[in-house]
C-alpha cells in the first residue's frame, strides 16, 4: 500500500502541466519560494468604492504574527549538520562557505527561538497605517480598540507594533489588551483529530518530498567524495529541507543578518522543488485541504463566532472603532477555508493546491491579515466588505450543505445582516466538535 502510495504521488508530479505557472510567479520575486515563511508582501488590490451615503465605522481584524526567527530544528538543524561534517574534515569549499553563513543564522536564533523580528514588526506597523487611511472615517475621536493575542511572545509584539503605530495616526483612540492561554484556545483552536490527520499526512508528505526534492547535486557541492558522509548526512531529503527552512528564514532577519543570502547556494530547480514541497506539505497540514480539511477548518467556527459576538456589540453600543486580533499561521489560513473565501480558501487534493494557483506565499506569509469592515448610512443600514491580505474578498465557497452563500450587494459589499446570517451559520454548524 504504501508503495502504490508513492507511485501515486510520483505520477502527480511528473503528469501535472502546471509548474511553469508555480514558477513564473516566482520569477518576479524569488523570496516567495518561502512560502509560509515570507515576508509579508504589502500589495493591496484596488478597493471598491461604498455605496454613496456609506461610510466605515467599525473593523474587525485578524492578524499572523510578522516575520519571526525559525522554530526548533529550522534554525539549527542545517547547521549542525554541516558543523558535524567540517569536524570530519567532510565539507568542500562550498560546503565551508555555506557552514559559515549558516553559523551567522544559528547565533542569530540561540535564545530566540521562534521569536519576532525587526522586519515582523515593521509589517505589522505598514498593515495598521494603511487600514487607518482606508478606513480613517472608523478611527474618529475617543473610540476604543480592543486587542486579543495568543499568549505566544511573537503575537504579543505584532499586536504592540500594530497598536502603536495604531495609536500614532490617531492620538485619542483607546487601547485594552488581553492575553492567555485561554485566549490562545479562541484566536487558535487545535485541530479536530490532530493526532490521526498527522498519521494520515505524514506518508503523504514524505513521499511528496523524495518525488520533488533531489538532493544529489547538493551532496556533491557541499561535501567530498567519502563513504563517512554518509554518517553523518544520513537522509539526504531530510537535509535539504533543513536547508530550505533555514534559507526560506534569511529575509524574515534581513535586518539582523544584514541581508545574508543563501540562494547562491543552490539552483532555481531545487529551489522551486523545495517550494512546491513546502506549498503542498502547509496546505495539507492548515489548508482546506479535500482530505481532511473539515477537521481543520472547523476549529475556528469559535473565531467565527467571536468575530459576530464582537460586531453585534460594537454596533450596539457605538463607540468601539476595531477589535483587533492576533495569532497564527494554523487559524488564518483555516479561516480563510471555513468561510470559503474566494482565492484563498479554496479545497483541493493534497498535492494539487499549487496546480490551481493556490500559493503560500499569497495566501498565507508572514503577517497575514483578515479584516471585516463596516459601513453605515445615516439611516443605519450596515453594509460589510471583507479583505484577506488587504485584497477585496468574496465567500465563493460554502461547505455547509442547505446553507447558501450570501450574495453581495454591490461590488464586494454585503448586508450585514445577510452576512451575519452566514456566519453563524459555520459558527453553529454541529459536523465537528461540540
């Protein structure tokens, strides 16, 4: 089974035509071969006017944290890997040129682990000023601004960037904060099944790896021509990917490693194999994945139901300008699949997703960010447009069965009330959890 497995997933990748595609778009920029791990890339698309009368009176936002440092292993494991050979007298010159740039990464993450850099905070700063010049009318005067985060230091301090330079553009807005484990069960609800999806993921993934990622070129530049290297490089694949983790990293610490780039060190072919990897591994463990997306995407139904709790309570009571979020990677991007956002939350076969233009480094970068905003006209009609990385978004998508999409009223404006009806519907939806 699991070699008709494998064969399964060697087929997907040769027979598939859509590379070229994955490719051209990282073309223009080769920092998006991070995918997960890039930077956030501020390209806002072009934002429909409201309907006259409307103006923007309250935002609703979630926000990743901003660039940070790798996690565990991704920022030393390549390292130590290298430090091992050069002990043995194993590296070539390249394999040294690489071992000292690697040595600079592994300092920079000795006691930092996971932690947020300078570039994540500038991110989050940039997101805050542009939500204000869009929405400045929402920011008038002695509002207040509720702030969540996961109790996780890296959204802690994206939540006091954002808020900052929040408050700089508009001096007499008032801030709480909270945070706590309790809120990182709201903001990031663990998956349903989490244990058994890995199980079921875990061959997949590594399949996928050793169909795309051909480490011998690699083997060949950074070490010599010795039986001891395999010692200590024991899993070739598993070596690249450490590779990839690790050099993926080197744009979110530009500021701390004064733009130390790795790419030389490696051809565009296993950079790109490295990133469709990556895009389909992410996509298959937070995405809206056919497999088994529903028990990923279903532990936000909580965050849904926040967000309506918190807007009903905001318009009632008149002088609450945003409530203001921040987390994770894992509940951004399933949020995006349980509201079935078009572009970004769509449902696909594991091993697909980047053959139907569903990129990481689009859909889900460093400092990704989701906002509801609302509109009132003197009468007090609502009218509500959601962004998703400060792009207009529509629900193209519903996985409810009998629950109908809601239809915009204009442009990617909705009634409130038609999208308030939607949302609890995912927020009440008994086909996970209790």
């Amino acid at each position: 089974m699991r070699r008709l497995f494998a064969i399964y997933i060697l087929l997907l990748v040769c027979c598939s035509g859509f590379a070229q595609n994955f490719e051209a778009d990282l073309e223009g920029n080769l920092d998006r071969i991070a995918g997960c791990f890039h930077s956030y890339e501020a390209a806002p698309g072009p934002q429909t006017p409201a309907p006259g009368g409307y103006k923007p009176f309250y935002v609703s936002h979630y926000g990743r944290h901003g660039s940070r440092r790798q996690i565990g292993g991704g920022g030393t494991e390549a390292f130590k890997y290298m430090q091992k050979a050069d002990e043995a007298g194993l590296l070539t010159d390249e394999g040294k040129a690489l071992y000292r740039d690697l040595e600079v990464l592994y300092n920079a993450h000795q006691g930092m682990d996971g932690q947020l850099t300078i570039r994540g905070g500038k991110e989050h700063q940039g997101i805050a000023h542009r939500m204000y010049r869009r929405f400045r009318p929402a920011f008038k005067g002695n509002k207040a601004v509720h702030c969540q985060s996961s109790d996780i230091q890296r959204c802690i301090i994206s939540m006091a960037n954002f808020s900052s330079a929040l408050k700089g553009d508009a001096p007499k807005l008032e801030f709480d904060f909270i945070t706590g484990k309790k809120y990182f069960e709201l903001l990031c609800h663990a998956y349903y099944g989490m244990d058994q999806n890995k199980e079921r993921r875990g061959f997949l993934e590594d399949s996928l790896a050793r169909a795309l990622i051909d480490p011998s070129r690699m083997m060949k530049a950074f070490f010599v021509d010795s039986p001891k290297v395999a010692e200590v490089v024991k899993d070739p694949v598993r070596f690249a990917r450490y590779c990839f983790l690790i050099l993926a990293d080197c744009q979110d610490l530009y500021y701390e490693v004064d733009g130390l780039d790795l790419y030389k060190y490696f051809t565009k072919d296993e950079l790109y194999a490295m990133a469709k990897y990556s895009n389909e591994q992410l996509y298959g463990a937070m995405g809206n994945c056919a497999d088994w997306g529903d028990n990923i995407i279903w532990a936000q139904k909580w965050l849904v139901e926040d967000m309506v709790n918190r807007a009903d309570k905001a318009i009632l009571e008149g002088n609450v300008a945003a409530d203001l979020r921040f987390g994770h990677d894992s509940a951004v991007m399933p949020l995006a699949g349980i509201l079935g956002l078009d572009g970004v939350g769509r449902r696909f076969k594991m091993g697909e997703a980047w053959k139907n233009g569903h990129y990481l480094w689009e859909v889900v970068p460093m400092g990704t960010n989701f906002q509801m905003a609302f509109y009132k006209n003197r009468k007090g009609e609502i009218l509500v447009k959601m962004l998703y990385n400060e792009v207009e978004r529509t629900v193209a998508e519903c996985f409810i069965p009998g629950v109908e999409i809601p239809q915009p009223v204009s442009g990617p404006y909705y009634r409130w009330q038609d999208l308030r009806d939607y949302l609890v519907a995912i927020s009440r939806d008994k086909t996970f959890g209790k």
